[in-house]
C-alpha cells in the first residue's frame, strides 16, 4: 500500500485551492454574482474566495482552503493519491533520491 510522508503533506498543503482551480481547473471557475467570488461550473453550491480561497459546498456542508482537502472532498481523489499528485505539481517539495 503506498504512502506519504509528512513532508510530502505538508509540502501539498501549500497549494490553496484557487490556486490549484484556477492552474488545473480553469474552466470550472465561473465568476459569482458576489464579489471576488466564484462557484464552480458543475456544482453552483460551491462557492470559493478568489482572495482567501476559502470554499464552502453548501449543498454538503463542507469546506476548506487548502487544494488537498478540495480534492478529497469536492473531487473524491483518495488522499494519499492526491497528495501525491499536489507533491507532483509543487514546485516546494522534491523527492529525495533513493
């Protein structure tokens, strides 16, 4: 069973979650009619912060603001395979060579 070190979860924290959709997802993010929000194409209980990258989906009461927990819980990606993925993707955590 794979695993994840600490190091590789604090390092896919980092990404906020409107970092990560407006990077990866771009089509997703539709403009609010808030201001310096946006809510997500498919799902218009979703609304984010542009600013904060604080997410609420109202619809399921749940929210965060990191990229890894929008993935575990808006996308459903399993959690040691969305750490592996946001590790991929930033730039702040390297892999050490075996």
């Amino acid at each position: 069973m794979p695993r994840v070190s600490k190091e590789q979860i604090n390092a896919a924290n980092q990404m906020t979650a409107i970092e990560f959709l407006r990077r990866y997802r771009p089509n997703s993010l539709v403009k609010s009619s808030a201001r310096g929000e946006y809510q997500l194409a498919e799902h218009d209980s979703f609304k984010i912060n542009g600013e904060s990258s604080v997410w609420h989906w109202k619809s399921r009461d749940i929210g965060g603001k990191s990229a890894l927990k929008y993935l575990i819980y808006v996308e459903g990606v399993p959690f040691v395979e969305a750490v592996q993925l946001l590790c991929e993707e930033s730039p702040t955590y390297i892999p050490v060579q075996a």
